[in-house]
C-alpha cells in the first residue's frame, strides 16, 4: 500500500474547490455509543460543537458486538460506491486522549476500513503508523479528507495544508464517521470535539 506524507506547502490551499457540499440534517448525523448508556452519558452538542467521549472500560455499541467502546457519528445517507466524496471538519483533541480513532472512511475489501485517523500522544497519524500532524492537542485543527474512488486513492489535508496521500482498501461501500472509538494502548477517557462538519461531493 503506498502511503506518502508531504511537507506542508507555503501557501494552504482550499480542498473544497470544485466541490459541492451536500445538504446535512441532524437525521444524518446517527450516534453510536456504549448500548448501556443513555446518550448524554457519552454526547453532548450546544448547536454548534458536538462532544464525544468515551471510557476503555465501557461496553460497545450494540449487545452483539465484539468491538472495542466508541463514541462516534455515522454519517447516514450518503453512502458512496463510485466518485470523490471528501469530509470536511473542525477537531479539537483534549490533553490526555491517546490511543483512539477520531475519523474514518468506512468499508474497504479485506479491512473494515479505507482509513483511519488515529491519536497518540498528542500527534494524529493515519492508522497507527505514518504521523499527519503533530502536537494537535487542545487546539482546533481543520480536516479534510478526500476519497476517489475510481482512482482508489485518499488525501488529508490538515488546515489547508496536504499532508497525506494513499490508496485505497478496497471495498463495495464507503461512509464517514468522527468522533472516539477505542484502539490500543488507549486512555482510559478519550475525548474529541467536532464543529462546522460537512460532506462534499466534486462537481
């Protein structure tokens, strides 16, 4: 799988050019969160920044999953099989989180994801590997992630700025989720904060 990190240009550029934001309503944003916890154990959202959290010790999300505790938004009705779709949105990551997933591209062929933005120690990398941005603790960063699916090829931008490329896994179907969902070596409390989220789709 090629995976490459580029080196922040001079001037940050705007991925949403030559896109389209779709039309979101709060019946697309479909929560997921531990089945024994109401969901203002674990979600709150002032109108304008939606925070989850989540405890490693927590149960998952339905009674029937083996998965590891997750606080997270699938984004629902815009499921996409062909094209280039691109999520857009603001995190804020609190001091502390480490070991948690905070945005995915869901589906892929032999994993279950296309890719994973994942924190540890303050630095967010794709999956656990290769680091996209550093020192991103108690500040707002701005991410995009854009997915062609015919070229089978993914880029991050991080505040305007490319920061990662890679291919795609594979897969039939792909949708997006944010939010914290366990991985190893976690926190015992993982905590992300996301406004100003949108889905686009290229003209």
């Amino acid at each position: 799988m090629l995976v490459v990190l580029l080196a922040p240009p001079s001037t940050a550029q705007d991925p949403t050019a030559g896109f389209t934001a779709v039309s979101l309503s709060e019946g697309n944003f479909q929560l997921q969160k531990p089945y024994n916890m109401p969901s203002s154990a674990r979600y709150s959202f002032n109108g304008t920044v939606r925070r989850m959290w989540v405890f490693s010790s927590d149960e998952p999300f339905k009674t029937e999953s083996d998965t590891r505790p997750r606080t997270e938004m699938r984004m629902t009705g815009y499921d996409y099989s062909s094209g280039v779709w691109q999520f857009e949105g603001s995190v804020f990551v609190p001091s502390g989180t480490t070991g948690v997933s905070i945005m995915q591209v869901f589906g892929g062929g032999e994993t279950a994801t296309t890719l994973m933005l994942h924190v540890y120690d303050g630095a967010l990398r794709y999956y656990n590997q290769r680091t996209v941005e550093d020192n991103i603790y108690d500040r707002w960063i701005r991410v995009n992630v854009v997915h062609d699916v015919g070229a089978s090829a993914l880029t991050n931008f991080v505040n305007g700025n490319l920061k990662l490329t890679a291919s795609g896994r594979g897969g039939d179907s792909h949708y997006f989720k944010f939010g914290v969902y366990t991985q190893r070596d976690s926190s015992s409390r993982m905590e992300s904060r996301w406004k100003n989220v949108r889905i686009l789709k290229k003209n």
